[in-house]
C-alpha cells in the first residue's frame, strides 16, 4: 500500500481509522493488518458507516444510543480479530466526520471520545470525484495546506491532517501520490510529525 510504504520510508507515525466493512472485506484486511503491526495508531470508524446525525440539522440524532454502542462495539471486534485490543484504542473518529453533542456524549460515557480533523484545510476532500461540484484536484488540496501553513503564525502545530486510505474509481488522481513531496515540505518548515496519542495527550476526553 502507497500511503504504508511512505510512512515507513520517511518514519512518519500515522493513524488509521477503518470501519467493520473495510476490516472484513478480504483485500483490505492486509492493509490494516500492517498498519496495527508496523506501529501505527488504529482505531475504529463505525461499523457499518452510519449517518448519526440530519445533514441538515446537526441536532437531531438518527441512531438510538443502543443502535450507536453496538455498531461502536462491533467495529471494536473487527479490530480486536487484526490485532488491536480494545485497551490499546483511545480516540476513533466518526463516519463522516459528522456527529453532534448526543453522539460525542455516548462514545465519551462508552470510553472512546471521538476526534476529527483540524478544519482550516481541504485535506479532507482527497474522495471528492472527477465530475462532483465539490471535485478538487490535488494540487488545490496540497494547495490549502501550503496556504494555512504560511498564513498561521504557528504553522500547523496541533493540526491533525485527515486524507483517506483510497479513493474509488471515479477520482483518477490519489492524493497518497502528494505525500511524500507534503511531508517534506512540512518537515522543511521545522514541524515534527507525531503520532495521534502524542498530538492528543492531556486533551480533555470530548474536548478541550
């Protein structure tokens, strides 16, 4: 896998959030077999990628707290079976990136508080396809981060970047392609590339 091999050559610790349906899907559970084995932080991302929350109203909750804790705890099962113990995951990132206060309450009372991305760049965006009204190219989203790198006064010190283990068909530039040339553009700019249980030790568990 591109993005492993890019890791391992620049000594770069990543963190990997799959779902249940990756984990057991026969040509990706080597992937996050070696992602766990080479060190990096591996963490769940729902089981079956629900939508939690109304795209058009954040505030109301399409998942009961029952449906919520046992696609949580089925991702954690799927993890445990590649190598990754429940005590070893600390922090998960929901589907979507979406979620709202109800949701963020659950997962911190079950004992995994959810992070996300650093917004401010369009990192993300690396899934967008070829003829979707939000494509953007690579160079536009290596672009961004150039751009918020400059203008802040710290750079990106405590940004967590957020890119996606593939892209489907329908977007033919793969944005794993960037990163080598990206982390030596952020190592050149004096930051330190860190793991995620360093970037997050001492945050609040659901925020601070």
């Amino acid at each position: 896998m591109a993005i492993l091999d890019t890791l391992e050559r620049r000594d770069v610790p990543g963190a990997f959030f799959f779902t249940g349906g990756f984990l057991r899907h026969p040509d990706f559970r080597g992937v996050a077999r070696r992602a766990a084995a080479s060190g990096h932080y591996v963490g769940p991302h729902s089981d079956g990628h629900l939508l939690y929350c109304a795209w058009e109203d954040r505030n109301r909750t399409l998942v009961s707290r029952e449906a919520f804790v046992e696609d949580l705890r089925a991702n954690l099962r799927e993890l445990a079976g590649i190598g990754v113990p429940e005590d070893a995951v600390s922090w998960w990132i929901p589907p979507y990136e979406w979620h709202n206060r109800e949701v963020a309450a659950w997962a911190r009372e079950e004992g995994y508080p959810l992070c996300s991305y650093t917004p401010g760049t369009l990192s993300h965006a690396d899934y967008t396809e070829d003829n979707a009204p939000n494509y953007r190219s690579n160079a536009v989203i290596r672009q961004s981060i150039l751009n918020r790198l400059a203008a802040e006064p710290d750079g990106l010190d405590g940004f967590l970047l957020l890119t996606h283990v593939g892209a489907g068909p329908g977007r033919k530039e793969k944005f794993y392609r960037e990163l080598d040339g990206l982390i030596g553009e952020l190592r050149g700019s004096g930051h330190t590339l860190c793991s995620l249980p360093e970037l997050l030790a001492g945050v609040p568990p659901g925020g601070g």
